[in-house]
C-alpha cells in the first residue's frame, strides 16, 4: 500500500459497503480481516462482558459490552487515521505498516480485560495480573495470531509490544499518544458511549469532530497535539471526563456496589484459580464466585449484587479533599488489605456502642485506589504564532483539571455498612468517634 488511505479499512469509511452498525447510528466498516479476528471465540467472549459492570445497577440500560466499545475505538481510529494521513510531519513518521499495527492494536485493545476487571485490579492483591498483559496469550496464539500473521502481515508480538510495553522511540510514541493519551481513541468513544447508554449527557457534551479535525503531532514529533481550532472542543472533553467520573464510574451507589464485589473477591481470593476464572463471560464468573462462596461472608455480598432483590450497602460517612480532609488523606490510596482492616476495627467499635454484634463483612471501605487517573495534558499547536503551549496554561477551564490530581476532586473516601445497620448507626452511633479510635489503632 502506497499511502493510509489505500488501507481497506481506511477505504471502508466511504466505501458504505460491508458495515456492522452500532450506536449511535455509527456505521464500522469490517473488510473480511477484520471479520475473521472479531469472530474468533477470544473476541466474542467481549460481548458477554459488560463494558461498565457494576454501573447497570445504578443506571440500568448500561449493558452495553467491551465488544461494542472495541468496535467503536476501531472506527475511532479509523477516523483519526484519516485525518492525520493528510498531515506531512505525521505520515513521514508513520507508514502504511504502522498505521495497520494501530489498527489491530486498537481493535485489540481490551481484549484481556475480565468481568469487573477495572474493580479487581484496583485492590492490587497478588496473582492479579494487569490485563494488558494478560491479552498477551490471546494475542500471542491461536486464530488470532494467525490472522495477525496472515491476513496483515503483522507479528504479534508488535501488537503486544505497543499495548502493554513504554514507546521505545518516535514512531510507538505517536501510537501510543493515539492509543493512550489526552486525546486517545479509548477515551473519545467512551465518554461518549458510556454516557449515552446510562442515559445522561455528560460525556457528550464535546465536539468529537472539530477535536478530530484539529489533530496534529507536538513539537518533538512523538505524540499527538490539537492545533488552536480544537481548543474549546478539548476544554469540554476534559471537563465531560471529569463530570462522567463524578457523575457515573463513582456514583457514591456505584462505589457502593463496587465495596460489595471487592470484599466478597478478597474474601475468597485465596479460594480461586484466576487464570481461567479470567478467561470466563461475566455471568459465569459471577456463577462460580457464588458457588464458592457458599454460606460464607462473601455470599451475602454476592447476593445484594445478583441474587433476585437488589441490595446495596448503604452510605454511612464520605471525606474528601474538600471536606474533612484530614480523614480522606489518612484513608485515600492506601492498600486494599489495610482498608479491610480498617472496616474491621471500625465494626468492632460500632459494636461496642450498638451493644450488638456488627460483622466484618457488614462495614466497608471505600477509598481511591493507589494507581492514579493519567492527567489531561495536551499541547494546542498556535501555528499563525508559531508556537506550542499546554492547555492548562491557556484554558481558565482546564487549569485546575488539567495541573492538580484528578483524584482529589472525583473520589471520594466513603464508609458503607449493610442496610440493615444504616439507620441505627445515623441515629445511635457516634461515628466520628469510632473512626478516630480505629484511625488511632491503625
């Protein structure tokens, strides 16, 4: 192939021939070696696995799956390919090789992710692995290998190498910008999809077109930047971002779902052989995780989530960077086993002032887990100038989001205990009290 749009799948876009339709009315063109890796069973196994999980119980027509999601960060790339091929810095850098590489890579993306993948790596506990790197044995063998090797002249292990591995120099920079960065492919379809499936507009509320259409590389040449005419359309990114994650992925009913499901997996961790546990569709994990569980601790956790009544914890307290701070920052990113630990000596104390039993399991805590959100800084391109400046320094909007963490500001630390406690604890307990002696023992 003579230049990226030469590419079948690139072609596609316009060709309207051969197209897979998947909301919001967006037409994916699928040539037939893109067909033959979506229709391998490792890549049917995505559309049994919810791309939000737990958020479908908060708002309920999120079911949309990571087949759906990878589909669409396919297209997406398409449509960045197109773009950029009519720029000269990045077609001097990047070929028509490379170009499919990112597409296969795009399309790949989230092949080792497992049911309630993001929930289960938070809590850090060991066999976990990250699931970039367990895609590698999707990747690496069986059809799907074979198709990389066949049908696009491509090794697997390039693949493997730009999803899990550090860019080694200028050409796996720029495709990793585009595959994870400010303004990656991931990031603009799920802002988008995620909102419209859960029926709010936040993460819609940016001009997807006119950020793709400013695209361009930075000054050094290895990563993706937006020139001056995209800058508003980046400002509302950033901020539709924020608002999804303050609004959606921790929705305090949300988090309180995700605390159910990571206590009962801690609780039964050392009972399970995750490498096939991880292989399985979302609802025959959830069945072996019950079967495990049994009459146990974790059985009633598991309930609440799947059995035939909904049954989330309640919130008892919540701390933040701008609200009893020192709490938050004694609780946030702190490891997962010592979090139990907390809710175990706070249960106890609870107890104590309840003058009944409180268990473990009844009590837990929510706090940001230890590995940061990636920080929205991108370079706006002023080319009448010439010259190069972050956004943060140009954007009043984006100042805050962009220069301080993320985090403080969209997670919360938060205390939930079983319904059944709720409103003895509200009316009954002094729960800052307890805290402090717990906090005071730790």
């Amino acid at each position: 192939m003579d230049s990226i749009h030469d590419i079948p799948e690139v072609r596609g876009l316009d060709a309207r021939t051969q197209l897979i339709r998947i909301p919001d009315q967006q037409d994916v063109p699928l040539t037939p070696r893109v067909r033959q890796i979506i229709d391998t069973a490792e890549f049917r196994r995505l559309s049994q696995i919810s791309q939000l999980g737990l958020v479908s119980l908060v708002y309920p027509a999120a079911h949309h799956s990571r087949f759906e999601h990878c589909l669409g960060v396919y297209r997406m790339t398409l449509l960045y390919l197109k773009q950029l091929a009519h720029n000269p810095r990045f077609t001097a850098v990047i070929a028509s090789h490379e170009a499919e590489l990112l597409i296969v890579a795009a399309l790949l993306h989230d092949l080792g992710h497992w049911p309630f993948c993001h929930a289960i790596e938070d809590m850090n506990l060991p066999g976990v692995p990250e699931h970039e790197l367990f895609a590698n044995s999707f990747i690496l063998e069986g059809e799907i290998a074979d198709s990389l090797r066949d049908q696009w002249q491509i090794h697997p292990r390039e693949v493997v190498s730009l999803l899990s591995e550090e860019p080694r120099d200028i050409k796996s920079g720029v495709l990793h910008s585009i595959l994870s960065g400010p303004i990656d492919v991931d990031k603009m379809d799920y802002l988008v999809r995620d909102s419209l499936h859960a029926g709010v507009p936040y993460g819609r509320n940016f001009d997807q077109q006119r950020l793709i259409g400013s695209l361009c590389l930075n000054e050094a040449g290895n990563g993706l930047a937006i020139s001056d005419k995209g800058r508003t359309a980046a400002e509302m990114m950033v901020f539709a971002r924020y608002v999804m994650f303050s609004e959606v992925y921790w929705h305090h009913a949300v988090r309180a779902a995700t605390a159910m499901l990571q206590r009962a997996f801690f609780l039964l961790h050392d009972q399970l052989d995750l490498d096939p546990l991880f292989r399985k569709t979302e609802s025959r994990m959830i069945a072996e995780l019950r079967q495990i569980a049994q009459d146990g601790p974790a059985a009633e956790l598991l309930d609440g989530l799947f059995g035939p009544v909904r049954r989330l914890y309640k919130r008892l307290a919540q701390f933040s960077f701008f609200e009893q701070r020192e709490w938050y920052e004694q609780l946030a990113r702190r490891p997962f086993p010592w979090l139990v630990r907390c809710s175990e000596v706070f249960a106890d104390r609870i107890s104590r002032q309840l003058g009944r039993r409180v268990a473990p399991s009844e009590v837990l805590f929510d706090a940001p887990p230890t590995k940061l959100e990636v920080q929205f800084q991108v370079d706006i391109h002023f080319p009448k100038e010439p010259c190069y400046r972050p956004l943060g320094d140009v954007s009043p909007v984006v100042s805050t989001l962009a220069r301080k963490q993320f985090d403080d500001y969209v997670k919360r630390v938060r205390i939930f205990v079983h319904p059944r406690l709720a409103d003895d604890l509200r009316t009954v307990a002094n729960v800052p009290a307890a805290l402090a002696e717990t906090l005071r023992e730790l």
